[in-house]
C-alpha cells in the first residue's frame, strides 16, 4: 500500500519544523525543493540534527545517520520521507 504523503504537506510540516532555526527569512519566504538547508537557510549542522529528529517524531519514522547525510536539500528530505512511509 503505498502511504507516501503529497510533497506540498511534507513541505508545509518541514516549514513548520525548520522556521526556529532558519537564518536567512528571505530564502526561507521562497523556500522550493532545490533549497539547501545549510547555503540557503543557513541551519548550522547541529540544528539539523534537531530538524531531523523532529522529522523522525512529525512523520513516525526513523532516518538512519547515511539518509541524514542525504538530507541536504528539501528535494532530497521529500524524498527520504516517502521512502520511509513506503516502506512502513
């Protein structure tokens, strides 16, 4: 059964999740799935921690450290995400 969300959802809940750490509001307002976490958000890397383990509670899902690495860019996160619910 496939259990993937819709990206505009995943979007909306990584906006919501990201929005305390973010340092740049102008590419945060503009934020698409080719926006990098880190150059264009300016999240430091152990904010992304945060942000991943607030991924793993939104979503009820586990993000293994190499799928971390890969979460980079919203693009990649969506689709991290959806494999995991996939494969629930």
């Amino acid at each position: 059964m496939d259990k993937t969300m819709d990206k505009n959802t995943i979007i909306e809940g990584l906006k919501e999740i990201a929005k305390p750490y973010i340092q740049d509001q102008e590419a945060f307002d503009n934020l698409t799935e080719d926006t990098n976490f880190v150059d264009d958000l300016k999240i430091n890397s152990a904010n992304l921690v945060d942000i991943i383990l607030d991924v793993e509670d939104k979503f009820d899902i586990v993000i293994e450290d190499k799928e971390m690495e890969d979460m980079m860019t919203v693009r990649s996160t969506i689709a991290i995400i959806n494999k995991k619910l996939d494969n629930k």
